[in-house]
C-alpha cells in the first residue's frame, strides 16, 4: 500500500488498536500522530517559497515539511535552517532537525518517504518535476502558471489523469471568499446575463543591458537553464544572490511570457469561475502589445487582449488600463472585484491603491443578495494549500485541479501569441490548436534543450 493511501486509513487503524495494550504514548494516536502527517518535500526554494509556499504549509499540523531543493545551495540552506527553526520552536526541541537537503530534486522524488511536492521554481520548471512527481507516486502543489507552452500542459495533464495524483495549482485568489462570493453572483443572474467582462492587469518595464558575468559557485547554471538555450549567465537575468526581490527571469521570454501568465492565470482563472466556462475557453483571441526594444528584459510591456466566447456570448478584454481585478457586466448591472490589500510576496509589482476595493457592484443591493439553497453554490475553502493537502487524504478533487488549471493557462498563452500577430486567432477549444493558423500553432510548443524538458520525460 503506498504511504499516502495509508494516510487516509490511518483512522481505521488506530480504531482498531483501542483497547489493546501498547507501549507507544497516547500522544501520538491523535490526528497529530507522526503516522498521520504529510511528508512534504519543497522543490524551489525562492521568494515564492520563502514568502508564501513553505509558511502556507507549515501551519498546518496535518503536514511536516522534510526535504527542501534548489539549485542555488545559499538558497537551499536558508530554506533548511527556516524549516528547522519552525520545528524547533513548534516543538520545544532545540536539536530537532527536519529538513534534509537535495541539490537535485530527481534525488527527492525517489525517497519513498515524501508524500507529496510544492514545486516553487521559475516558470519553465513546473511542467516536468510536477510530470516526474506523479509518475513517482508524489501528489502535486505547482505554482502558476502551469506550464510553459500549451503542450507542456497537455503532457502534464495526461500524466496525472493517468497516475491519478492529486495536483492543486497555487491559483490562491479561489481561497479568498469575494472572487467566490463575485462568481456566485454572477453565475445565479443577480447581474442578468453576461456579456462584457473587463480584466484589469499591469505589463512589466524594460531592462538595462545586463553584460555576462561569472556564475557563482552555489549555482548550478546549466540545470537552471534546463530546457531553454544555452545563454551566458547574469544575475539580473536569474534571481538576486543577496535577497529574495522579484527576480529578473519574470520578464525574459525563455523562462515565461510575463504578466500575462505570471497575474494572468490567477486573473483568468477567476473570470472562468464567474462565466461558467473553467473547462472549456475562448473562441478567439487578438491582442496589442509593446515590447521592449533594448536590454535583457523582453517580455510585454503595455497591453490589449480580446477573447470572443462565441457559445457564450461573452466578450472578454484584458489591458493594463483598467484597475486590477476582474469587472462582469451584465444586462442588470456589473460586479468587481480584486484581491484588495492582499499580497503573496512582498515584492508584488501591483500598486496597492489600484486595486484596495476587493468587492463592489453598480447597486450595493446586489452584494447582499442571498444565494438560495437551490441555487449554485461553487467550491468553497479557507486555505488554497490546506484544500490540498484535505484532498490528499481524503483522495478528491481539489479546488484548483490540473484539467481548470491547464484551460487557465492555455488562456494566458495563446494570448501571449496573439501579441505575436497582427490578426485576430481562431481557437478550436477540443483540439487545442489555432484554426487553420500553421504559424500560430508552430508556437504552442518549444525545442527542448536535452536532457532537460517535459519531451523527455518517460511515461
């Protein structure tokens, strides 16, 4: 039986030892027994990890936080000591060691122990640990976006709907009640119908020119590139050696396409949840966009992105321009809402007063309707990471899976190669391919730089 499968029965087990003599405390027959915990291995050890991912996890007692890799050592470490001190203080014992090191997460996967991986890397680096996490038995926590080019996220998706490993991706903006409260809204017709829904979302500035410079010796360079071409080492193109502040991967097109992936999948997902269409997307997509013309950094700056949702009759737009958050207009009315003050890092881009309103509408009435018993009520948690790791036991769905994670980012994809056109897309849903758009579709994947890279993972 593999562990995690014990994990859920392990009620069952200690129901069946009562009464019978032992000699193991009563301490531990608890739900906080180490028998009952999540072994959880962290796979990135950055700002994400630091700041939101690693913390999220340790304050639940139904998990403890073992293994940590990176491919930058200093990181690593900082990451070890972090988790030691939270278990020493958490229980009172100053020689209390938990975290062993991996400077390969390969390594980490193959210790039968782990239950399960957050996976916290740079964007070109979620598709392939989370592949190789689920074919190794591992239940799943990747950050946003989930993946790379739209195939990479196919290939991820057939491999967890084939191991049936339970994958949450960290779309967090579900666990805040107003973006669900938003959602029931507008999927029980306090609104009318949609027909118009405006996302508010920043594009990131241009660089300097950033000359190449030694790699340090804490970090292994070549693996971090992993499946993106070779290209000379700098610090601004990779993350901070002093500090966890935005990194400059975030805006170089071999490790991401920016904002549009970066916010846009949290943002995407979002609306999906209100419009009733997570499973399925847009008809068609065209865009605008600015690009930078000098320095390092090359991702979009200023942007306007349309999706048509034909069957729906919705019309989606996407720019900068508006406050950050998503706006559903109805033939009734509108609704709006934003993550307020909320942050998942210190060093998120957005400025707080653009978005300080987390949820209003054009009639306040609207915001205190009640949603009837028979009415829809959408997935409802507390904890993005708890949701998760609930699932792990309990073997359902969760509320961020791979299939609405995938169709999120499939989203912010092609609409970073609409910027690449000057032509409205035409997008078959089923397929998962552009119509009758042989350029389009060359880009919905990338060469792979072997070894590296979802291609040359075996199935």
């Amino acid at each position: 039986m593999k562990r995690r499968k014990f994990i859920g029965n392990t009620a069952l087990g200690t129901a069946a030892m009562v009464g019978f003599p032992t000699i193991v405390p009563a301490s531990v027959l608890g739900k906080d027994a180490p028998s009952n915990k999540i072994n959880i291995g962290q796979i990135g050890c950055g700002r994400i990890a630091k700041d939101h991912d690693m913390p999220e996890i340790m304050r639940f007692n139904s998990a403890r936080l073992i293994a940590v890799s990176d491919l930058d050592s200093n990181r690593m470490n900082d990451a070890r000591i972090r988790v030691n001190d939270f278990y020493k203080k958490q229980t009172g014992n100053e020689k209390y060691v938990a975290a062993k090191m991996y400077d390969d997460y390969r390594e980490m996967l193959l210790n039968k122990d782990i239950d399960a991986v957050v996976i916290s890397t740079p964007d070109h680096w979620h598709s392939q640990p989370a592949m190789e996490a689920a074919l190794a038995g591992k239940d799943i926590y990747v950050q946003k976006p989930t993946s790379l080019t739209v195939r990479e996220g196919q290939q991820l998706r057939a491999v967890v709907q084939k191991t049936g490993a339970i994958l949450q991706v960290g779309t967090q903006q579900r666990e805040m009640p107003q973006f669900r409260v938003a959602a029931e809204l507008v999927r029980n017709g306090r609104i009318g119908k949609i027909h118009t829904v405006k996302i508010g979302l920043p594009g990131d500035p241009a660089g300097p020119d950033a000359p190449a410079m030694p790699v340090p010796s804490n970090l292994n360079y070549d693996m971090w590139l992993g499946s993106t071409p070779e290209v000379p080492y700098t610090e601004i193109g990779v993350h901070p050696q002093q500090g966890y502040s935005r990194p400059g991967w975030l805006r170089q097109r071999k490790y991401g396409a920016g904002m549009i992936t970066g916010w846009g999948q949290h943002h995407y997902d979002s609306a999906a949840w209100g419009m009733n269409t997570e499973l399925s997307g847009p008809s068609s997509v065209e865009a605008l966009a600015e690009f930078p013309k000098s320095g390092l950094w090359n991702v979009h700056g200023d942007f306007f992105v349309k999706h048509e949702y034909d069957k729906e009759g919705i019309t989606v737009y996407t720019s900068g321009g508006y406050d950050n958050g998503i706006k559903y207009i109805g033939e009734d009315g509108w609704i709006f809402v934003s993550r307020g003050a909320y942050t998942a890092s210190s060093s998120d881009p957005v400025a707080q007063e653009k978005s300080s309103k987390a949820l209003n509408a054009s009639n306040p009435d609207i915001l205190n309707s009640v949603i009837g018993e028979n009415e829809t009520h959408l997935y409802k948690i507390d904890n993005q990471h708890g949701n998760w790791l609930e699932c792990i036991k309990t073997r359902k769905a969760p509320i961020s899976p791979i299939e609405k994670g995938h169709k999120a980012c499939t989203i912010c994809l092609i609409s970073d190669i609409a910027m690449q056109f000057d032509r409205k897309l035409e997008w078959d849903n089923e397929k998962e391919v552009f119509i009758n758009d042989r350029e389009a579709n060359a880009l919905l994947h990338r060469d792979q730089r072997k070894p590296y890279g979802t291609d040359y993972v075996k199935v």
